[in-house]
C-alpha cells in the first residue's frame, strides 16, 4: 500500500512542529521520529481514519542572519517539495502575513504539486477576518487551524489525501491466512554506502529474473520479482536502482522516504550493517521503524571480509547495547563484494518469514499461557488480580496474541515481555517482532 508523502513548510516559529506532533501522534501509540536520518528534517507515520501517510517536518533550523534565513528557507523548501506528494504551507495568524511566507509562496506557485495553505494558530477565530488577510498568497483556499488545540486538522487533512486520491477504504492490509504461493516481499534497507546495490547485483546476478519494472513517472517503489529455489520473491527498492546492461546501479542519493515506503509494504526487511563501523544513528532509526512496523527482519552484517576480531568484537558489542530491542533478530555475517553468506541469509529470510507468518493454535497459545502464570503470576492491580482466560491468534507479519481475561489492563510490559519469551520458546519463533494485546471482559 502506497502512503503519500505529505511536507510541512514555512518560515520558523509558525507551528510546524506543533501540527507535525499532532499528525504523528494520532497513530495508537506508535510514533515515528527519524530525526537521526537526516541533521534538519524529521519524517513520522500519520494515520486518518485507515489512511496512512508520512509526514515530513522542515522544522529544525535556526540561522542567525536574516539572509541565512531566506537561504535555508529555500532549502528546506526546495528539498520539501521534492521529497513529497503535496504540501502543507504553514503561517501565522498572530504575527500576520509577512515577506518571508511571500517568498516561499512564489517558490511554491513553480511546482507541480498540491499546496494547501494552513493559517495556524487560529485557536478561537476560525472565522475571523483576518484569515482572509492570506489570500494574498495567491494559494487557493485558506485552512484555518489551531495544533495547538487540534482544531481543523482533521478537515485539512482529509482535503489533502482527497486531494491524492487515497481511498478511505485501502485495500486489506495482510490476509490472515498466508498463501504460501504469493511472493515473499523483500525490502534491503540501511544507510548510504553500507552496500545495498552490491548485495542486490550479487543476489539477481544469481537468481532468474522473472521481469523486472523499469522506474515510471510514478514515485511508487519498484519492485523486482525473483525466484530462487523455487520460491517467488519480490525485492521492494529502496535505493532508487535503474538496470543498466546487466546491473543494477543506484540512480538516487538515499532516500528516507523510499526506505520507510519499502520498509512498510515488505514482509521481511534485510537490514544491512557495515562490519568496519560501529551501528550509528542512521542505523538505530531504521531498525526503530522496523520493529514499529512489525516487519519480520535479519540482520545481515556486510563487508565482514574487512575487518579483524577486534573490529568485530566492537561491533558485536554495539550491536547489544544500541539494538537491543532487535533480540529477536537473526545476525548474518556477509561480504556481499566477496558473495560470502549469501545462501545463509536467505536462510534466515525464509525463517523469518516461516516465523512472521506461522499459525498458532488456540488450545497451544491457551495452554501456554496458562502454564506461564502457574510458572508466574502477574501483580496484583489495586484490589484486583489480573486472571489470564484464554488466548489466540489475532494477526499475523507481525504474529498478534491476543490474552483474554479479567482485568487484565494493568498487567505491565515487563509480563508481557515475559509471556513473550514463552511464546518464542513454545513456537520457535525468529526474527519475527510479536505482539500481545490484552483483552478484558471486565
Ligand atoms: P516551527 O518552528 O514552525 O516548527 O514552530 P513550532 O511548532 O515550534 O511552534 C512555534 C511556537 O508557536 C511554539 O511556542 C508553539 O507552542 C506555538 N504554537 C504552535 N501552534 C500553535 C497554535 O495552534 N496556537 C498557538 N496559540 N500557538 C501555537
Ligand atoms: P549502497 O549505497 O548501500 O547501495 O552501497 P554500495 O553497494 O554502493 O557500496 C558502497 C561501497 O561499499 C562500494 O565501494 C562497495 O564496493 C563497497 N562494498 C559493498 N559491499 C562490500 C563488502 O562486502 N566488502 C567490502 N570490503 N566492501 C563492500
């Protein structure tokens, strides 16, 4: 499922961050803040109703000087615009308009793409006449809104995604029960230089081509379908690849937008680390959206033909402490220059992918659980003892357990995490992220 790219633009102190905030967190608890990949802009998963979109903030700059600002505003815009699938311009109804929103306006007026004019800040007034003092702009209809207060968000941005044609209905995301026929989609995610390309061009110099897509005008991801072994397969692109003779070569600077579309349509994510240096922040953001996706992963660990024990050894150790939440995960030592452990990742995909997608029976997750809390009971929630009934299998990619019981809300995360590790153990499950939901009747 494509999710549009929408950016938030505007001169400093408008709001964006403040409306970035309040379209990122509308999503049940799952907030995305990648303001490690890239030094000024922050990218977030945003959902309306069952529509999901991305959200690009400009926020983060502060230039001293007056000509620094028009400098970075132009930036920041330019590369806003570029990245996006339409644009939230942001002003300020307090300060009123000025010459800076006059420029990003006339920068704006030269894209192709869908602005809309949000008049922040109109907590109170959103009827005001001095709304209207924006049209000079010259930017079609006026949005007025408060992220402060929340109010005209929701009609802001269901005009936006009307405007790109998302559908209120997307297509059903995993069926339940997986047809072991379909492709096992694949995406290769890491940061630049780790070696996506090399690892693909190893991979389909060896495997048959089924066909590939030549990228189109459209900025939906390619996707390249393979078969190896006899089980058909589809590499999600995130680098941007055009075949050229025989080879794959990356036409496009990495892209976080690309990586994090890739990252959510794939069911098994190979995310690369480079054996020569230690896991970055770039590295940690990626492997965050990952677990917050659900996406089943392995950890493959490229360039290992270049580095000795010791650069290992420091590796390993922070893999452990800056990936800890990614446990679950599989580490393959590669060298895709070398094609060196290639087979043993696709091992560890197909492991993965078995685990992502197994059936987990009701009698087995019930008797489980019902060991677990005779091995060890939950605590006590004010005057009342959680009691675990009976569970079964509410999804799958990522595997979703669903406990049902009697006040079952206070149970903390360290038990869930507890009946977690049971659940792995029972059901052999790897490189999979797994989900509990408690469930109370009272
Ligand atoms: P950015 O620089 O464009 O990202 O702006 P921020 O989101 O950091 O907001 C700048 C200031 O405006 C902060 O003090 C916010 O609290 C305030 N602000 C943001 N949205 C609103 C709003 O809807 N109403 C009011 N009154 N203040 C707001
Ligand atoms: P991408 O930006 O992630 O697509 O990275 P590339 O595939 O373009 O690789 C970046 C650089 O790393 C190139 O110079 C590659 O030759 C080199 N490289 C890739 N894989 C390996 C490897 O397994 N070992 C070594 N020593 N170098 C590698």
């Amino acid at each position: 499922m494509y999710r549009p790219v929408i950016a938030l633009v505007g001169r400093p102190n408008v709001g964006k961050s403040t409306l970035f905030n309040r379209l990122t967190q509308s999503r049940d608890a799952i907030v995305a803040d990648f303001s490690g990949l890239t030094r000024d802009r922050h990218y977030g998963d945003a959902v309306l109703g069952q529509r999901q979109f991305i959200v690009i903030d400009t926020g983060g700059f502060e230039p001293e000087t007056d000509t620094g600002i028009l400098k970075e505003m132009a930036r920041q815009t330019r590369q806003a615009v570029a990245e996006s699938d339409a644009i939230i311009f942001v002003v300020d109804i307090r300060t009123g308009l000025s010459g800076h929103d006059q420029d990003i306006a006339r920068f704006l007026r030269t894209t192709q793409k869908p602005v809309f004019l949000a008049v922040n800040k109109a907590e109170g007034m959103l009827d005001s006449p001095l709304v209207g003092e924006f049209h000079e702009l010259g930017m079609g209809e006026l949005h007025p809104i408060s992220s402060a207060h929340g109010q005209g968000i929701r009609s802001l941005t269901e005009a936006v995604l009307d405007a790109l044609g998302l559908p209120e209905e997307p297509e059903p995301e995993e069926e339940f029960d997986h047809d072991p026929t379909k492709p096992i989609r694949l995406a290769v995610a890491g940061r630049p230089n780790v070696g996506k390309s090399t690892l693909i061009n190893a991979w389909l110099g060896e495997e048959r081509l089924i066909a590939y897509d030549m990228p189109g005008t459209t900025r939906d991801a390619i996707h390249v379908p393979f078969e190896r072994q006899g089980r058909q397969f589809e590499l999600i692109d995130t680098a941007g690849l055009r075949r050229k003779g025989k080879v794959f070569e990356a036409i496009e600077k990495f892209s976080v937008v690309k990586t994090l579309q890739a990252i959510a349509d794939a069911n098994v994510v190979v995310l690369l680390l480079d054996a020569t240096q230690g896991v970055s922040d770039q590295d940690a953001h990626i492997a965050g959206y990952i677990l917050e996706s659900g996406r089943a992963v392995v950890l493959a660990i490229n360039k290992s033909d270049a580095v000795d024990d010791y650069q290992r050894e420091t590796l390993q150790r922070s893999i452990e402490q800056r990936l800890a939440f990614l446990k679950f995960a599989e580490q393959v030592p590669i060298s895709a220059l070398k094609r060196r452990g290639l087979s043993s990742v696709w091992q560890a995909v197909a492991r993965a992918h078995a685990s992502a997608t197994a059936k987990l029976s009701t009698p087995k997750l019930t008797r489980l659980i019902l060991k677990a809390v005779e091995h060890q009971a939950p605590k006590r929630v004010g005057a009342f003892r959680p009691k675990l009934r009976y569970a079964h299998q509410g999804g799958m990619n990522p595997p979703i357990i669903v406990v049902h019981g009697n006040s079952l809300d206070g149970i903390s995360d360290s038990y869930k995490r507890f009946l977690e590790g049971r659940v792995r153990d029972e059901f052999k499950l790897v490189g999979t992220p797994l989900r509990i939901e408690m469930r109370s009747s009272s």
